[in-house]
C-alpha cells in the first residue's frame, strides 16, 4: 500500500491510476478498477491522535461499540472503496466540518471534558476537508467517463435498534428521479440469506438528520447518486464482542451481490451503457491475492486425484480368483500407494492465506474447496480400511429414495427393440475410432488402450489421455455415447482446464462428479446415442450402491445383481467391482442423478460455462461472473447442451421425461 499526501492522491485519480493508498494517515482508497461505483464506509476507523485519546472520556470499549465495525470488510469486494481510518469521534465525515470537536448529543456525560484548541481543531478539520477533496475527484474522474456514478456509503448500528435488518436513508434522494433505482435496491437486499436470521429491509427517512456525504455529493454532482444504508450489526455479539464469522461471511457476499446488481441497474437505467452486467460494476483483473493463493494450492494438490489411487493394481488376478472359486470368494483388493503425507498435506492446507483474498465470494470459494480438499484426503487415505465407507458417504453421499425409485422405474421399463446394434468394435477398432472424433474437433490428446481399467473408458486429466479398456467390445451406437462422453465432455473440461489462469479449475470443484458426469450423460442423450441399456446401466449402478451399503458382502451383491438383471458375469464383476473398490464406493450413483439435474438444468440454463474445468454446479453463479468478469473466456461446446425432444416424443423421450 502507497503513503500518498491528499495532492498526490488526486494526481494519482486525475492521471487515471490504479492504486491502493493510505492518504494523510487517515482513510485509504483503493482502486483496482475505475467502476462507475465507489463504496464507502466512513465510521469504521478507531484511530485518535494521543492528545486526543488521553483527553476523551470515553473508554475504547465504547468507542468501538459505537462504531461501524465491519464495514470496511463487507464493501471489500468492490473495486474503489474509500475507508475513513480515524475515529468518528474525532471528526465525523458524515457531518459537516463545523461540528469537529463539538459534543455528540446522543451520550448523557460530556465526551469532551474540555474543549480543543484552535490547532486541534484544525487539523481535524483539515483531514476532514481531505477527505471530501479525494471523494470530489474522484467522482468527477467517473463522471467524466460514465456521465453517471454511483457512490454507496455503508455504516453499522447496534442489534438492539428497533430497525430492520437493513434501512436505507431516502431522506435525500430524489425520489422522482432515483425511486426507481432505490426500489430496486430495496428488493436485492431483500434476496439476501443469513445464518439463522430473517430478513427485514425499509426504506426511511431520519427526520433531523443530514447526512453531509449526500449533501457534499448533490451540491457539486448532477448526475451521481448517493445511496446510504444501514446494516444492523447482527453478525456481532454486542455483549462480548463475539463475531460470527459464517454470518460476516454470508453478509459480504449478500451485500456484493446485491450492490453491484443495484449499480448495474442504476447504469442501464441512467447511462448509454445499456447492457451493463452486474459483472461489468466488479474489477475485470483477477486480483494478485487470489492467484498467488491459487498457484500454491495447484502445487499442493495437483497429483491428489481420486481414480488415480481407487482401482485396484490387482483386478485382473483377483477376478480369475474370484471366478476359479465359483463366486465363494471375496476380492483382496490392492491399491496404488498414497505418495503424500496427508498430516502435512492439510496442515499445509489450512495454512494457505484465504484470508489476504478481498472478494467475498472468491474467499468464500477457497475456503469451502479447501475444506472440501480435506475431506478428499481423509477419503484416500482410508482407501482399503474398514474408514474408507464412512468417508465415502461424507464425500459422495448416498441415494436417496428419490435416486432408488428414479432407478427402478427405468429398470422395469420394457427393451426397446433394434435400438443398438451388436458389440462388434474391439479395443483396437475403439482406439482408431476415437483417434478420429478426437482429430475432428481439434481436441490434442492421445488414446491408449489399458488392463487396468474398471470401467470400459477413461479420461486420464493429467496426462490428456482416453485409456480403452483393452478387454472390452463397444456397439456402433456406443463409440458415438462414448465419444461425446469422454472426449466432448471429460476431455474438453480437460484440456479447458489447462488453460485457465485459475488452476483450480483443473482439481476438481466441490460436486465436479455429479456436475461432470451428468452432463457426459447428457450429451449423450443431446447426440441421440443414449439408449435404454445405457440409462439401466446408470440405474444398476444405484441399486449397486445400495445393495453395498446394505449388504457388505462382494459374493451376496455379485449374486444378487447377476440374478435380478440377468448380467453375465464379467458384468456383474465389473458393476460389483465399481462399488466395493477402496471398500465402499458411493460415487456411481451420482451419474444417474447428475444425469437428471443437469437436464432440468438445461431448460433454464445455457450450461456451457460448467465447460471451464473440472465445475461444480454449487458454484454455476460463480462461475457465470468469473466469465462476465474477463477472469476466463466463456468456453463452447463442440455440441449443443439442450434437448429438443422429437416430435412426437419417442419411448427415450418419454421415459427420460419421467425421471424426477
């Protein structure tokens, strides 16, 4: 942060500079962006001059009661912010410079006990007249180059105030001219969701109070609007000082989003900027913070991948085993060793300085996949133990009843007769199939056939290679399935991955497997190759992970999918296999539910931004403004995400349809 003087802080805004400063010692002003919005907190600060702090008769513990606490974190996520630093009680910015030193009337005992000096005074009102000199040029600079501004000044009152949770002070809006805007303002913070705390918003006027921020703004600016709001402090203990962090947490997110939704309006309504996105109010530079914290967590986590240590080394020997013994024995499993010390590794984790992040969701975001990050080592370093189950469910979860009945209703739906032809294409034919879907849509991968595969396909993210199941036979109709499954889907967000200056994007958000999967499902169904014993595969695969977790016997599960679905027994293995592996592995249920979430998805929803990596859809919001921020290119699918169903609707359509 710079040390500038007041004149050197208005050639800094005058010359068109980005910086973060502390001006005169007394407030800072940071711009990252030059925004149509400054946000501004002006009773935040706690600093007094010594002379000052030994002369005022109230204790710190009151002084910091009184003030705005908190504020000047809840406006962070903003591009300019503009931080009074020195106490309210000092010089109080939202009234006029005669009243520094004079006596707040709202205390019963004088703050003052004896009056200020002449200097004393001066200097106050001095870095008061700052203050308003930095704020007059730097609105006039965004004037100049928006024709309107927005300046948004946010201060805290006591939990105990009979008041709504947010009030907005209209006293000095025009109500013909900005109504509008302030209505809007009023239904986004009404949006906002706290921790355990309904939502009051109102807009007020304070009847004898002026607040001299809005008056300086009017007086010298006809096309900016000053928008005060109060926030009570409902994410303090005001008895102890207590702070409830998921509440200050949910609080900065709700109030960036609401803010900047409010400046986006406030410019299509008032500017030329008729398509103004709320993204375009935010800074389109990801901040240094969030990339340096982003480039350390890529090193610690890059090779801490799932698949990469839950196959079994062993599958091969294990199955002729298990056949050769007519089924009576139980697969001894081996794994892949973890190469990473996992006490470490989340020590490491947690030492990572999400905190330096200003962004709310961003810091937001960090934290919540590090924890996520957590719970994935936990689950790897349980690979093999009777743990292992538990950290399944924590981290994948179970079906639900809803999942079970969506898969027994595809399983009871009758075959669908020349539907799919013959298992012709081996592994070989695969390969050279693939090689060419791949050359086709400019996709630079290799593939490669493997023995130590699972499952029939597989996209290795690391080494940008699909690894065929060498034993395997595809239909006609399953080389295009799993053509836009593996390479239009898993290989795309691979390779998009890479390119992202957020390396995040490659490890796998929170959710990634029912996000990723259900949109590989999908576009198979998108293509027109998704068949019946497609979708009853994904179902098997349900039932599966509910017999695991009921049964908790290989041989009993094998036997049990075998004579209800009438599977060979390289299908039995295989589906038994995918559910046992590790030593109970929920996560096959997810692409039967992925599958139904992201179609119903796709009706509101252009899905391409999940496209950028390895996405959740917790974070769809996230990403959209990431994407309207400059932070990433919006990525294209090589096929289109929405279904148009045929006309008449077929049995696909229809039992598709039905999938609740």
């Amino acid at each position: 942060m710079l040390i500038l003087t007041e004149q050197e802080a208005i050639a800094h805004i005058n010359q068109g500079r980005c910086f973060h400063a502390l001006i005169e010692g007394a407030f800072s002003l940071k711009i990252d962006q030059y925004s149509p919005l400054v946000c501004t907190s002006l009773h935040s600060g706690q600093q007094l001059r010594a002379e000052l702090a030994k002369s005022i008769s109230l204790d710190f513990a009151t002084r910091h009661q009184d003030s705005s606490l908190y504020c000047d974190e809840l406006i962070s996520s903003f591009p300019i912010t503009l931080i009074a630093h020195d106490s309210h009680f000092e010089y109080d910015l939202s009234q006029v410079k005669s009243r520094v030193g004079s006596q707040p009337e709202r205390f019963e005992n004088k703050v003052w006990p004896k009056a200020w000096s002449a200097k004393q005074r001066t200097l106050s009102q001095q870095k008061h007249d700052a203050f308003y000199n930095v704020l007059k040029t730097l609105v006039a600079r965004l004037e100049k180059q928006f024709q309107h501004s927005l300046v948004f000044a946010l201060q805290s009152q006591s939990n105990q105030a009979q008041q709504s949770t947010f009030t907005i002070d209209t006293d000095q809006i025009d109500a013909a001219r900005w109504g509008k805007v302030n209505q809007h303002f009023e239904r986004q913070l009404n949006k906002i969701s706290l921790p355990n705390l309904a939502i009051t918003t109102d807009s007020a006027t304070q009847p004898g109070s002026v607040n001299y921020l809005c008056t300086h703004i009017y007086a010298h600016f006809d096309n900016t609007l000053a928008l005060p709001l109060t926030v009570k402090k409902v994410f303090l203990n005001e008895d102890n000082h207590e702070l409830y962090h998921l509440v200050l947490d949910e609080l900065k997110v709700g109030l960036k989003q609401a803010v900047s939704e409010t400046a986006a309006f406030f410019m299509r309504r008032f500017s030329d900027s008729r398509k103004t996105r709320r993204g375009d109010i935010l800074s389109s530079a990801i901040p240094k913070e969030v990339l340096a914290l982003d480039k350390k967590l890529f090193a610690l986590c890059k090779n801490v991948g799932t698949l990469n240590f839950i196959n079994p080394v062993n599958l091969a020997s294990e199955r002729k085993k298990f056949f050769a013994q007519k089924t009576r024995y139980t697969p001894q499993f081996k794994y892949k060793q973890l190469n990473i010390n996992p006490h470490q590794f989340r020590e490491q984790l947690y030492k990572l300085p999400v905190e330096d992040i200003l962004d709310a969701d961003l810091q937001l975001f960090y934290r919540r996949f590090i924890d996520h990050l957590a719970i994935k080592i936990e689950l790897l370093t349980s690979i093999g133990t009777d743990d292992f189950i538990y950290n399944s469910l924590k981290y994948y979860g179970e079906p639900s009843n809803n999942d079970i009945a969506n898969a027994e209703f595809l399983l009871r739906a009758p075959a669908i007769v020349n539907q799919e032809g013959p298992l012709v294409h081996d592994a070989d034919a695969a390969v050279a199939y693939f090689e060419q879907r791949a050359k086709e849509w400019g996709l630079v991968c290799k593939i490669e056939k493997s023995a130590k595969l699972v499952a029939k396909a597989m996209v290795n993210n690391e080494k940008h290679i699909l690894y065929i199941n060498k034993d395997t036979l595809f239909s006609d109709q399953e080389l295009d399935a799993f053509a836009h499954h593996e390479l239009g889907i898993h290989m795309v967000t691979t390779l998009n991955a890479k390119k992202q200056p957020l390396k995040v994007m490659s490890l796998g958000l929170i959710g990634d497997t029912h996000t990723q999967e259900g949109l590989a499902i999908l576009s198979e169904y998108s293509s027109g190759s998704l068949t019946l014993r497609r979708l009853q595969t994904l179902a098997m695969r349900v039932i599966a992970v509910k017999l695991m977790l009921t049964q908790r016997d290989f041989s009993l599960t094998f036997n049990t999918l075998q004579e209800r679905f009438e599977l060979s027994d390289n299908d039995a293995f295989t589906l038994t296999t995918r559910v046992y592996r590790g030593g109970g592995f929920t996560k096959d249920y997810l692409y039967l539910k992925g599958f139904r979430d992201m179609l119903n998805l796709s009706d509101q929803q252009d899905l391409s931004v999940l496209l950028v990596g390895k996405t959740g859809i917790s974070d769809f919001t996230l990403l959209n403004e990431m994407v309207e921020r400059g932070f990433m290119p919006k990525p294209q699918s090589l096929f289109p995400l929405k279904i148009v169903p045929s006309t008449p609707p077929n049995v696909m359509d229809y039992l598709v349809s039905a999938i609740y």
